[in-house]
C-alpha cells in the first residue's frame, strides 16, 4: 500500500470552515465520502490541525494501492461529491487539485510498520 503525506496551509479565517467541512465528510456526507474513496481506491485518509504563528497548517495523510491514480481520479471525476471535494480544496486551501502541484511530491524520508 502506497501513502502520501503533505502540508498545506489553510486560507486566513478558513479553519473553522474546514474543520467543519472535515466534521460534515465523517457524517452528513459520510457515504458519499466513502462511496469516493472507494472508487478512487483510497484504503485510508487522515487529517491533522496544525497551529503555527505562521498560520493554520492542515496535515494530510492518505494511502491507495496506487496514490497517483487516486489523485488523478479525484482531479477529473465527475461525481458531484468529488466535485464539490474539490471545490472546498479550492475555498479552504485555495489548492487546485484539477492541477499538478508546483515542484516535486512529498518525499518520504521514513517509514516503519510493524510486522
């Protein structure tokens, strides 16, 4: 299983929005969530808050069989779900996930999991 984690900083006055946006994935919208993850072959998804005195920080942690597969997908899918995942991105992030990042992915530097 591949995973992906990256930090991206939240808009000025955007972390309520998106802690409630997150709240609203894991319930309200939780089958749409799920029903998305699946199609896109997401086994696992987290989210953490980081406070600095540069600003809010969300980290962000998935793991897919193949990670850029599932960002692809979720970059051209035309599910309303994915749609409006990509709209909050946009609002929240202002990250554009229907294009590619500047610079290189995160690197993984290191890994362990029990055996």
């Amino acid at each position: 299983m591949a995973s992906l984690g990256m930090a991206l900083a939240l808009l000025p006055g955007k972390t309520e929005a998106w802690k409630n946006w997150v709240q609203e994935m894991g319930s309200a919208r939780l089958s749409e969530y799920q029903a998305s993850r699946r199609k896109l072959g997401i086994t696992r998804e987290a989210s953490f808050l980081q406070q600095t005195p540069q600003g809010d920080t969300a980290i962000l942690y998935i793991e897919a069989g193949d990670i850029a597969s599932a960002l692809q997908g979720l970059a051209i899918s035309q599910d309303p779900f994915d749609v409006l995942f990509r709209k909050q991105t946009l609002d929240l992030f202002g990250f554009d996930l229907t294009q590619p990042p500047p610079g290189p992915p995160p690197e993984t530097v290191f890994d362990w999991r029990a055996s």
